[in-house]
C-alpha cells in the first residue's frame, strides 16, 4: 500500500512514502498507511499536552526506526505513547545551553523527552560543526529514552557531516 502526506522538507521522515507494517507475528498482515499512523501519533500527542513542533519531532523519530524494521512495540518507538516511556511535555519554551564555547556545548535537558533533547544537541552541532568544522554537544537531565540513533546520525550525515553518538537511557526508562 502506498501512502503519501504533506512533505515538511525540514525533516527525514518527510521523505518516506510507505505503509507501516507491524513487527509483531500476529500483526503481521496488518498495513497501516503512514498518513494515518503519522495522525494517529500527531492526537495521541496532543491529547498527552506536546506542542506541535515537538509533536512532529518525536513522530519522526518514531517512524524513522519503524519504516527501518524497528520493533513496534520497543521502548522509545510508538508504545512510548501509551506505555508511560515517554517523557510528559516541559511547559517552556526555554532550552537552555549550561556551557557553551565556539566548538561545545551542553544542554539541560530539563527532563524533557529525549529525542527532543537529542533533537536540540544535533542542531546546535551540526551549526558549531558548519561554522567550525567541528561540533561536540553533551546532554544531561534527560527525561526518556532519545530512541534511535541512527534517526540522529542520518540527520547528520544528510547535512554533509560524520557523527558519533553516545547516549546513556534514564534508568526509569530502561526499566
């Protein structure tokens, strides 16, 4: 089944115009097109408190792993919506760098969800790397699971860049 929705060129997952399928044994005849997962994912977000902005950041970073045969059902992915492994939403708009130099930083993440903390230290990498040729960012305070890496590292590597990513799960979400 083939599947399309409006592009956010900003994003990887923009890029994907297939259906998903289930990882688990009995599910797997089951195809939900991804425009109907994406508002699947984009309600259950909305209804949980997320902004929107956020909400499109974690769906892709969901999806990405999924499209890829991540499992459906592993901590940080879609169940993370239902299963409590998400992060609540941080009402502010501040995300403040606690140390910053021409080639570092690192950022509190003010417990909120990970992929949205690992979201900001991409960015303000890959804008230290552009400007300087390299870009190391730390996080800390980190409210759950950043979920895949490699979300992270294609993000990287589309802007032209080589990536390493370290990462350590809170041990609430690891549980």
């Amino acid at each position: 089944m083939r599947c399309s929705r409006v592009a956010r060129p900003h994003l990887p997952f923009a890029r994907a115009a297939r259906g998903f399928r289930s990882s688990a044994p009995a599910l797997a005849a089951v195809k939900v097109p991804i425009a109907d997962l994406h508002k699947l994912g984009t309600d259950a977000l909305a209804a949980r408190g997320y902004a929107k902005n956020d909400s499109a950041i974690l769906l892709d970073s969901f999806l990405w792993s999924h499209l890829r045969g991540g499992q459906a059902g592993s901590e940080g992915g879609l169940a993370a919506l239902t299963s409590g492994a998400l992060a609540p939403p941080v009402q502010t708009a501040v995300r403040p760098l606690e140390y910053e130099t021409k080639l570092s930083a690192r950022i509190d993440g003010q417990q909120r969800a990970g992929a949205l903390v690992m979201h900001q230290a991409v960015e303000v990498a890959t804008e230290k790397a552009r400007q300087n040729g390299v870009g190391l960012v730390g996080t800390r305070n980190v409210g759950s699971s950043t979920g895949a890496l490699g979300y992270y590292l294609d993000q990287i590597a589309n802007q032209g860049f080589i990536g390493l990513l370290f990462a350590q799960t809170p041990a609430a979400a690891a549980a």
